[in-house]
C-alpha cells in the first residue's frame, strides 16, 4: 500500500546518510522504523486497555505463586 509522508528536512537528511552508508533504501529503514515503531505503540495503547480492565474488574489477574505452580516452575 503506497503511502506518503512528509518528514522534517533533519531526519530526511539522516535518513538518507544512514541509506547512503549501509548501501540499503530509504524505503526499507521506514519499513523498519514503522513496523518496529507500530509493535511499541501497540503494547503501550492495548497494555493501557488490560489495566484499565484489570482497575475494573474485568480481567482475571494471577499471583506469581498460581503461575508457578501452574507451570510446574518450582520444580
């Protein structure tokens, strides 16, 4: 899916030293930036959704001790 940004003369500038050196494109370090970038903000937006959740009830919540034994860790 083409998309377009527009990005601040410095980090154009950055973008295309650090293209020029590594020999990759443009393209593929925005993809790297992106998809890395998207999973951080999915963790922190959906980690806010749980506690939210969790302040209200509606989440089951495990003690470290049920997890243990569930997993048979202290074996």
């Amino acid at each position: 899916m083409p998309t377009s940004i527009r990005l601040a003369p410095e980090t154009e500038e950055r973008l295309s030293f650090l293209a020029s050196q590594t020999g990759r494109t443009k393209a593929y370090y925005l993809r790297e930036i992106i998809e890395q970038g998207l999973e951080d903000i999915e963790d922190y937006y959906l980690a806010g959704d749980v506690l939210e959740r969790v302040r209200k009830g509606q989440e089951p919540i495990h003690s470290a001790d049920e997890v243990r034994n569930e997993l048979d860790l202290d074996g």
